[in-house]
C-alpha cells in the first residue's frame, strides 16, 4: 500500500490510524532516509496512545519506553541508527523490552530487521514534493487491520 503524508497533519492522522490497530508484540518498523519523518510518526503513534509530553528520538539513547496508565499499551521505541551490527541489539536486552509491549523500531535493518515477523507493518518513508509517501507491507497478523 502507498499511501501520500502531503503535510504534519497527514503524518499524525496515519499515526493514529496505527495507534487504534496497534497491539502488544506488534513492531512498528520505520525505515528511510536521513529526515524523512520516522521519529515524527512515532511520535504519532505514542500521542495517539496516549503518551502527553516529550518523546525524543533515541537516536543516542538507542531505547525509550512508555508505559503508564494513560498510555493504552507500553511501548518501546527504538532508534537503531547507531547500531554496527545486529548483534548489538540482543546485547541491549531488546528482547527483555520488547516483552508485554508493542515495538516501534527506527532503522530496523541495523537491528537484522523485523519484516519475518507476522507482527510486524513495514513502513518505508520517502521524500515527495513538500511532503512525504509511506510505503506500507503488513505482516500477516496486521492483514486487515489497517483500513
């Protein structure tokens, strides 16, 4: 599916559309280029879920997590940008994380990726015109859910 984020206003309305469907053991994962907006759906999805507040990227933290009782589900957020290897992110305990909580993943190729998982909805990010395009593979436990 291709689907057009002409402005912000696109990009947090596709986020909330992800945060109704959006359930513990799913992976959100966020790929494109430098800029394309990755971080900003995520804050997307957390707002829609009920996060109030900061999210920022953990670009050098690697791992966030939110949980709490506004939020409808924990989540864990994570930016494996800086990662060399994907063994790096077992060693991070992302497993432990990943527990009891749904996964948004920013550059999940650096993690090994997450696409063999039937939990996982692939987003690809691109540039277009002022805004963006969002290209979207649904694993099969997402097949349906997203209208």
């Amino acid at each position: 599916m291709k689907l057009d984020l002409p402005n912000l206003a696109g990009m947090e309305a596709f986020g909330a559309r992800i945060a109704v469907q959006l359930r513990a053991g799913d992976v959100v994962a966020l790929s494109g280029a430098l800029g394309t907006g990755k971080t900003t759906l995520a804050r997307a999805i957390l707002r829609a879920l009920g996060h109030e507040g900061e999210v920022p990227s953990p670009t050098f933290t690697i791992v966030e997590t939110y949980d709490g009782p506004k939020l409808r589900i924990p989540v864990t957020h994570a930016d494996f940008y800086r990662l060399n290897r994907p063994v790096e992110a077992e060693e991070l305990g992302l497993d432990d994380y990943r527990e009891g909580a749904a996964l948004i993943a920013e550059w999940p190729d650096k993690a090994g990726g997450f696409e063999q998982e039937p939990q996982c909805l692939s987003i690809k990010l691109e540039f277009a015109d002022e805004g963006r395009v969002a290209i979207v593979e649904s694993g099969a436990d997402w097949q349906g859910r997203m209208p």
